[in-house]
C-alpha cells in the first residue's frame, strides 16, 4: 500500500544532523514506494499560541498563518516524521511553537468530539528523530514528552523512536556509526502496512 509520508525539519540549521537523518529517512520511504512531502519548519511563519481559547468556541484558530497549511498535512498524512534537536532540555522552540498551536486540535477533539481523521484511513504512526549535544541522563525525556502529547492529540502512534546523543556540530552525525542505518531500519518499520 502507498502511504502518504510527511516529514518536519523542525532545526534551524538546514545543513544540520536531524535534517541529515530526516532526509534520509524520506530518501528511505520514496525507495520503499510511498509519497513524500519535506517541511522545513524554518519557511513558515507560525505565530506561538496567544492561550486566548478563541479556539474553544468551534476548533478553529484565529491566527491566520502558514500552520493552518501545515494541520491540513497533519490531518491527510498516514505517516510522521518529525525531525528536531534538543535546545535547553527540550525540543527547539521553533518544534514546541508548531506543537501550541495544536490547542485547536485539543479543542476540536476533547470539547467538540469532532474526529480529526478519516475513519477508514490507514493506522497513522510518528517517527521522532533528535540529537543533543550532551549525553546528559534523560537528555530527550522532555522533548519526547512534547512529541508524544503532539502525537497523541493527532492519532497518531508513537514508534520507537532514534535518538542520538552527543552530537553536536552541525554534520557530526555523519561520523556516527550506525546512525543513517538505524533511521533507514526504522523508516522502513514505520512504512510497512
Ligand atoms: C540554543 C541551543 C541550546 C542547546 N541546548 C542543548 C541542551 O540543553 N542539551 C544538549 O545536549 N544539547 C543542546 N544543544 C546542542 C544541540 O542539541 C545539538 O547541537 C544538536 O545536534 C543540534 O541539531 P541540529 O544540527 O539538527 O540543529 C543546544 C544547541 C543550541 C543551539
């Protein structure tokens, strides 16, 4: 089965290591048969959550900006793959502004009841793809937390993710060893129907 496989490069740095990995993994899902789409978070304009809950009323924002392009992504795609790195213990504040702004999600779901997918789709499934500078304990708990809540609200099922710590200039992932492959692996576990 063709699947719908969309990928967000949440770095500012577009030469930097989850975009490496990110584009491989897209590299990976076209060579498996499936349809992609690239996002770089960097070419949208995404305003943060203002918490006015004019979303509350019906589901829909009143901010009028490129996210609305990108939910409608969220809401066609059967697959994810969600590319950032960790800034401060988290994920990059470009990656937790696109996650707000889905409070009209949350709204549509929990206060409206309304389904935010077609019901006779294929199961949908995230791939979290992050590297960090360090390789302090619990390095990405917080950033996973964020994506999982993210991917929750969406449908969408949360795989195993590929997280590699101590990675730090931009393009020093490509020194990792098993890095490319292990994202190729779990592309193409996320890809099967
Ligand atoms: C503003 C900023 C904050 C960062 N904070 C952390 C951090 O808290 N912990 C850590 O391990 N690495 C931290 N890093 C390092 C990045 O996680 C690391 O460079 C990562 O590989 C960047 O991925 P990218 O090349 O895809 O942007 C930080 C980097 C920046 C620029």
């Amino acid at each position: 089965m063709t699947l719908s496989v969309l990928g967000i490069a949440c770095s500012p740095r577009r030469n930097g290591n989850t975009t490496s990995l990110l584009l491989e993994a897209m590299k990976t899902a076209q060579h498996e048969g499936h349809r992609t789409e690239l996002v770089y978070l960097s070419d949208l304009h995404i305003t943060p959550c203002q918490g006015c809950n004019a979303c509350s009323a019906k589901g829909i924002c009143i901010i009028n900006d490129d996210l609305l392009k990108l939910q409608e992504k969220l809401i066609q795609a059967d697959r994810f793959i969600i590319a950032a790195p960790i800034f401060f213990m988290g994920v990059n504040g470009q990656t937790k502004i696109m996650i707000d702004r889905m409070q009209t999600f949350w709204a549509r779901k929990y206060l409206h009841h309304q389904s935010l997918i077609k019901p006779s789709g294929p199961e949908r499934i995230g791939l979290f793809l992050s590297t960090a500078g360090t390789e302090k304990v619990d390095v990405f708990k917080c950033a996973e937390r964020s994506i999982q809540t993210f991917f929750h609200m969406l449908d969408i099922k949360y795989a195993q993710p590929c997280l590699f710590p101590g990675i730090d200039q931009a393009g020093e992932i490509i020194q990792h060893q098993t890095a490319f492959d292990d994202v190729r692996k779990a592309t193409q576990a996320l890809t099967i129907s």
